[in-house]
C-alpha cells in the first residue's frame, strides 16, 4: 500500500508508509498518462525539468486546491447524476490524487454519485456507457484461464484488497450481469477514500456466470455472456478456480465478496471464511452498520440489547445477515446461546412471519424461524406481527416501497416511547418508508436511519411544541467495511473472525453523534469518516492481535501508537514530490507497473 522503503522516526520501520519522496521512472508523455503519477499542471519547476514536462504543459503552475476549485465547476455543469458520475470515471483514470481529493473535500454532496443510487443507475447502462475497461473479467466458459489472467495483474506482493462480484444481486437492482464490475470499482474506490487503501494494489474482479435478466440478453450491445446463469458444481467449481488462485498468487490480499445472489452469498461465506481471509459487505457488513445503529439507538432509549424485540421485514441476503449479527452480540452480551438469543428476533418475509411450517426456508432463515405453535390462529403480516410482537427495532430490507405504514408504524409507537426504525432498502425509489412520514407519524419520537441519504427534517417536536431539525442517519456501509478491511490488511490477518466484526461494529458505535445530542445522527457521517476508518481498524488490528491471527509484525500496543501506526500507512489524497529514478533497480510501483497488464512475465 505504497512505497515500501520509507521509515517513520516514531514508530519504526513501516512496510507500507506513504512519508517521503515518490520514486518514478516515468518521463513525458507516459508519465501524464499514468493516472497514479499524473499531476497536471500541478508538476512544480523542478519536475516539469526532471521528467521532461516542460513543452507538454501550460506554464502556469497550478496548486491541487485550484485543480479541485477547475474539476467542481466542470462537475456542477454536468446536468444529471449520471454524467456526474461519467465525469468523474474519466477523471479517476487520468489522475487518481485529484479525483480522490475532489472527493474528499466534496464527499457529502458526491457521495450519492460515486455510489448508491446513481452507481445502480450506471450498472444498469454498462452496456450502454462502456468506454473503456478497467478491472478483471472472468468468464465461466473460460474457466481454465483464471490463473493466468488473474497472474496478470501483479507480483505476489502487489495486491492488498481484491472486490469479487458475480453481479446476480446489484444495490437492489437484481442481476446486472458483467456490468457488475462496476460495484467492485465503487467498493474499492470508497475503500480508498474513507479508509486509505491504496488505488494501485487494489484488484476490482466481475466473474461473469451469464445472467437472467431478460432485458440484458435482448440487448444487442450487452457486453456479458448471452446465456443464462450457470448454476451447481460448474458454478462452484469457477468460484473456487479463482479463489484458490487470488490466494496463491496474491497470498496477502484481503478478498471482499460483493452482490452474490442471496443462495450464494452466505454459503461461500461460510465455505471460505474458515480458510482465507475474506468478508462479505452485503451479509456481514450490512449487518454491522445496522447493529452500530441499533447500539446507538439503545444507548438513546436507555435500553441494552436484553430488551431489544426486533423485526426484520426482507429475510434475503441483507436482512439475515443483520439478525445474525444482533443475535451473535445478544449472546456475546447475555452469556447465552445463539439460539436463545435468535428468540428475540423475528423474520417477515414473502410468507409472511417465518414459522417452522414454511416450506422454503433457507439454512440461514431457520434458526430464526418460530415455532408453529406459537402462530397458531394469528394473522402473520407486518401490522399483526407488529402488534403481537411489540417490537422495539423495525428493519427493512425488503425492497418493497412504502412497506411501513402509517398503521404499522402508529402501532409500533403505540407500545414504545422511542421506536427505532430502520428501512434500508436501497436505492431510493425502494425504501420502505421515508424519514419525514416517519417522524410525522411518531410526533418526532423515532430513531431512524436509512439505507440511503436523506435531508435532515423539521417538525414541531422541541420543547412546547418549538420546531426543531432532526438528521437522520445514513445506514450506510461504508463507516465500516472501509475500516475492516484496513485493519485486515495492515495487520496481514490470516482470518476475519467474528471478534473482530464485534470490535469494528464497537467502534462505529464510539463515535456516534447521538451519543451526546438525540436529534443527531444514530450513525457518524461520511464527512468524518476517515476518523471512524482508523478507529475501526484500530479495534479490528487490536482483535486479531488477541485472537492470534495478526500476523504482521511491530504492531504497536497502546492506542496512540496504533492509530499514528495505521494513519501513516493510510493513502492520502495529496501530491507527493516525485523522485527521478532510473528504470534498472526502479521499484515495479515506480515503473509504473502495478496492476498494470503485460508489465511483467506469465507466473505459476
């Protein structure tokens, strides 16, 4: 995660620090084409002279400041979000600092652009908007190259974090077929911007299976497989080629799986979890952010997880993962076991309240699934469950618009003073109620947060009726898988166990803004995300440390140390001074050369 011969006074020795000159190799033309070295016209006196720039740029020097001031005005005349995002990939391929600092300094107002919702909207017009690759595609009938196109990419020390998508289910949107490479761009993109992941040793990967969206396969200008979806051993056996091939050619990546299908994702979670270390964002992460939320919401109420009733409406991929995570840390907590802790959680899904008469569960479904005696006689919709149940956590990730209404959410109230709820269903368009009708309906009593931003809402709910503003948290994931996998890196973990995912969630929880204020977020926001990246990397290391599969070494004890140690390996947005190098004994990072194909010979 950058140059890899730089020391820290303070804190020693550091494989992957970011202090100090940056060796290149490159010189002219090649040099302002390469998007990890390009500086503009940014390039000081000394570099324009060194590296041979001087005729190829204005004269005019320019600071990274003005760059950004250029880039945002030329952003706010695109005039939908769509182009936004266009814009913004061509500017991630001709000069990443700039790209990324306009992120930052832009991230609250950009971040629905970069990822959901207008990210679904690109996928969906892959096809349509395609102008140049960029990532690792694999097909399944060209299964027996995986290991040498995978081979391509890097030497075994190149690559830290690997996003694997086989885009059957996108942010809500269903299947996206080899557009799907673009949710492991985005993913790896916000791993970088909020958690300081390098951009050149990170490897965006679509496996592409064929897919079942009928629209796609009529379209001539899809550039996936035209077939339907393979299934079974072919599919499992494709999955496994490129695992076991990311692992031995990259043995220190971390691999994130991105949008597997709901009978996929969980099973080749548990397949591959006890073996490498690996993480699912859509069953584990979801999952942590909302139990970070529920934390929050609880500490509000004054309430502790003994006395949460929770009801989880949507029991796919997203929605199980998020009971399983409540229940882990009802029993973690209690002292109990998983399956007393799962009596405290109901599942509603197409059936209805899942009992252990329906016929389709699913192996992750069952354990939360209620006795059929219980229900006997009882009506099992959402308003019936809610009166019954008397919940005081409702999550949504059903995907089923207005799914809370104003009946269910009056019942709710009826039985808690502070009701938290939570419809996460992403995009937009799918959320199952939004904050304004929400609080309206509570007189401003709810805790909410959603699956995706909202502008913060007035109402007459202060002292004596005074109007005041609450801001609704965005349950977004990226407080906190940025973080793990950070974490997960630096400290070379052999596993990512549950302990760790308990710390991270500990960790977002620490910095929420309703700790100190009711009527701020449940969550901390994007804009001091970096902030929570380091503090949930810093409990993830601190959990691996003590779970014995840390195997980094030098990692500092006290909190202090630990946070300067993960800073300082953490990318930054900024322009660092280049140092000419010859290209004989130059670095492959400063030949330019990282995760670029054809830089170097086919490997085993």
């Amino acid at each position: 995660m950058g140059s890899q011969d730089k020391t820290s006074s303070k804190i020693g020795p550091l494989l992957l620090s970011i202090s100090g000159p940056l060796p290149c190799a490159l010189k002219g033309t090649v040099l302002l084409n390469h998007p990890y070295f390009n500086k503009g016209s940014a390039f000081t006196h000394e570099e324009r002279r060194d590296f041979e720039l001087a005729g190829l740029l204005p004269p005019s020097i320019q600071t990274l400041e003005q760059q950004v001031q250029r880039a945002y005005e030329q952003y706010c005349a695109h005039p939908t979000d769509l182009s936004k995002n266009t814009f913004l990939t061509s500017m991630k391929e001709q000069n990443e600092v700039l790209y990324f600092r306009l992120l930052h300094d832009h991230l609250p107002e950009m971040f629905s652009v970069v990822y959901t919702p207008t990210e679904g909207e690109a996928i969906q017009n892959y096809s349509r908007i395609f102008r140049r690759p960029d990532g690792v595609f694999l097909n399944i009938n060209d299964a027996d190259h995986v290991h040498h196109d995978l081979s391509l990419w890097g030497t075994a020390d190149d690559i830290d974090y690997i996003v694997v998508t086989d885009g059957e289910e996108i942010l809500g949107i269903g299947d996206q077929g080899c557009g799907g490479i673009l949710i492991s761009i985005a993913k790896l993109a916000l791993a970088t911007i909020c958690a300081g992941v390098h951009p050149n040793r990170v490897l965006p990967v679509v496996l592409d299976c064929g897919t079942n969206n009928q629209d796609l396969l009529d379209d001539p200008l899809y550039l996936g497989l035209r077939q339907k979806r393979v299934i079974g051993k072919r599919y499992d056996d494709f999955i496994d080629a490129f695992v076991q091939s990311a692992r031995k050619l990259y043995p220190k990546a971390y691999i994130h799986f991105e949008d597997f299908g709901f009978d996929n994702a969980r099973r080749l979670l548990e397949k591959y979890r006890p073996e490498i270390p690996c993480f699912n964002d859509d069953v584990q992460g979801t999952g942590c952010v909302t139990l970070a939320a529920i934390f929050s919401g609880l500490h509000v109420t004054k309430q502790k997880l003994e006395d949460l009733r929770m009801v989880v409406f949507g029991a796919g991929t997203a929605g199980v993962g998020i009971a399983d995570q409540v229940r882990d840390a009802i029993a973690t907590e209690r002292g109990i076991s998983k399956e007393e802790a799962a009596k405290q959680i109901w599942l509603i899904d197409k059936p209805g309240l899942l009992t252990s008469a329906v016929k389709s569960l699913s192996t992750a479904q069952k354990p939360f699934a209620r006795p059929e005696d219980e229900w006997k006689g009882k009506q099992r919709d959402l308003l019936a469950v809610a009166r019954e149940v008397k919940p005081n956590v409702l999550v949504g990730t059903s995907t089923v618009p207005k799914a809370f209404t104003e009946d269910i959410v009056r019942e709710m109230a009826s039985h808690v003073e502070r009701p938290i709820i939570l419809p996460l269903s992403n995009p937009t368009h799918l959320h199952e109620a939004v904050p304004v009708d929400l609080l309206n309906w509570t007189n401003g009593k709810a805790l909410v947060a959603t699956g995706s931003p909202f502008k913060p809402v007035k109402g007459p709910w202060g002292q004596d009726g005074q109007e005041i503003e609450i801001k609704v948290a965005e349950c977004n994931n990226s407080v906190v898988f940025p973080g793990i996998g950070l974490g997960s890196v630096l400290c070379r973990a052999r596993l990512v166990t549950d302990k760790m995912l308990v710390a991270a969630v500990g960790g977002v929880a620490e910095l929420s803004p309703a700790l100190k204020d009711d009527t701020a977020p449940l969550l901390p926001g994007v804009e001091v995300v970096r902030d929570v990246s380091t503090r949930v990397a810093r409990k993830v290391i601190q959990a691996a440390v003590e779970e014995g599969v840390a195997t980094e070494q030098g990692i500092p004890e006290d909190n202090n140390n630990l946070d300067e140690w993960i800073k300082e390996q953490m990318w930054k947005p900024v322009y660092r001074q280049l140092k000419f190098v010859e290209k004989e004994g130059a670095t492959r990072e400063a030949k330019g050369e990282m995760r670029v194909v054809g830089s170097l010979s086919t490997r085993d």
